[in-house]
C-alpha cells in the first residue's frame, strides 16, 4: 500500500487525505493543532502534531516521512497582517528531512501569486514576476525543491481557493471603493484542487509546474456583484477611478498533460 505524506491537513489537505484514504492509501498528516489530532485519527489519518520553524521544528518529523512514497506540502506562508516569517527559510529545513527519508515524489501547493498583474494571458511559460511578499517567497520555494535533484518535484499553482463554505464574497459583501472592478476572477473550487492532485499522483506525472484555474473569468465587478445577490448580501460598490489590472490565468497544460476534466468548471 503507497503511504503518502501531506504536511498541513487543513481547509484542503484534510479532505483530501479523506479523498485519498478512499483510494487505498495510508496517509499520515500533520496539524499545529493538538485539538485537531483526534479529528484526524478518527477520520483514519495518522495523526502527527508538527510545526515547522525557522529555527527549529516542532514535532517527530522524521517519523512522519517514514515510509512514505510521496509527500504532499500544503502549508501557506504566514505574511498577512503583523506576520513576518521566512517561509523560504522553512521549507529550507524541511528538504534534508526529506532527503534522509526516501522520498522520491514531492508535490508542492503554491499559488498565482507567483505571476504579476500585467493584464495579459497567463500560461506556465510566462516568466514569474511575483509583486508580493507570499508570491516572491512561495517562487523561492518552487526553486528549491525542483532544483533538488534527490527527489522529483511538481509545483501545482492554485488560483483564489472556494468552496461550499467558502467564498470571497463573505469578506467583500457591503465593502466599498473596491479596486479592479474589471480584472477577470481566477479561481477554483475545492473538489477540483483534490482531483487534480489525484491526477497528478494516479498518472505519475512528476517534475511539472501546473496552473490550476478553472476556465471561468468573469470581471471581478460581474462576478462579485452575483454572488451577493446569491448569499442575500449587501452589494459590494468597486472604485471605477482608477485602470484595472489583473491577468488571466490559463489551465490549459494541465487539462491536455493530465487530461483532467473541471468538476466546478464555472463558479
């Protein structure tokens, strides 16, 4: 039986760990949460209570690699608010755990981020550009991992991540003078990041980068202002002041190579 490692079983890791121990899988995954440990081994997950630090981390790291074929990294970089870590710095510590391990297949969750807003069609062969913090470290990351030639990398970047329970228009219902009214969306819905990460490890498809968007890109305006009306929200008012930029991300490599399918092909 594959065992497969994913660091970070939250928002998305932990359905899919569930996703993946319904395909036959062991799984081992990891919280910072010690009221979360018993959520995972109850739902079949072994459990491992792990923190990785710039410094130091906390946890058995070691036995959480042990024996597994693969492992799924899915911890984004704590830089909003007052947060300043070096996420480059941590998954820099990671990689000798990871070597000493065995590890052959590694499967990295970035993000768009790593691409500017130029107003233009973006594909895997548009240079990275990042404009922000996270988007310039998680580049930094891709780097590491795929430069390391004791372990196979693939990088899939998600878009903007929603769900049943989760969707943008919570935070901007009601807000005003929103910039980019015009800037397409690039999102895509939880059960499609778990398929195609499924994808990935059913096809062996290692060594890639991925854009992962679903192929619906309303403006921000269109979009937003019809998912208020959905929820019963206030209206969110967008500045029309200023140009709008954005870009529009393509998924196109990802449906030929991978011949996946959009489960939420509109949003």
């Amino acid at each position: 039986m594959t065992k497969i490692s994913i660091l970070g079983c939250g928002w998305l890791g932990f359905p899919l760990a569930k996703a993946l121990l319904e395909k036959g899988f062991s799984v081992n995954g990891s919280t910072t949460s010690t009221e979360k440990i018993s959520t995972l081994k109850n739902a079949g997950i072994s459990p491992f209570l792990i923190e990785l630090g710039e410094v130091a981390n906390k946890g058995n790291v070691f036995e959480f690699l042990e024996g597994s074929q693969i492992l799924i990294i899915d911890i984004p970089p704590k830089l909003r608010g007052t947060a300043t870590e070096n996420f480059v710095t941590k998954i820099k510590n990671l990689i000798p755990f990871i070597e000493k391990s065995g590890i052959k297949k590694v499967l990295f969750v970035s993000s768009t981020s790593v691409y500017s807003d130029e107003n233009k069609l973006v594909t895997e062969e548009t240079i990275a550009n990042p404009d922000t913090e996270s988007g310039i470290q998680l580049e930094a990351c891709e780097q590491l991992l795929q430069n390391n030639s004791r372990f196979e990398t693939t990088v899939v970047r998600f878009g903007g991540l929603i769900g049943e329970d989760r969707n943008p228009i919570r935070f901007l219902a009601g807000r005003t003078n929103i910039e980019n009214p015009n800037a397409p969306i690039n999102l895509i819905h939880q059960e499609d990041c778990i398929g195609i990460i499924i994808k990935i490890i059913d096809t062996n498809c290692w060594g890639e980068t991925f854009n992962a968007v679903a192929p619906f890109h309303p403006s921000r305006e269109a979009y937003y202002t019809q998912k208020a009306k959905e929820y019963d929200s206030e209206l969110p008012i967008f500045a029309t002041s200023k140009p709008s930029i954005g870009k529009t991300i393509l998924s196109d490599k990802l449906e030929k190579v991978l011949n996946y399918q959009f489960i939420k092909d509109s949003l």
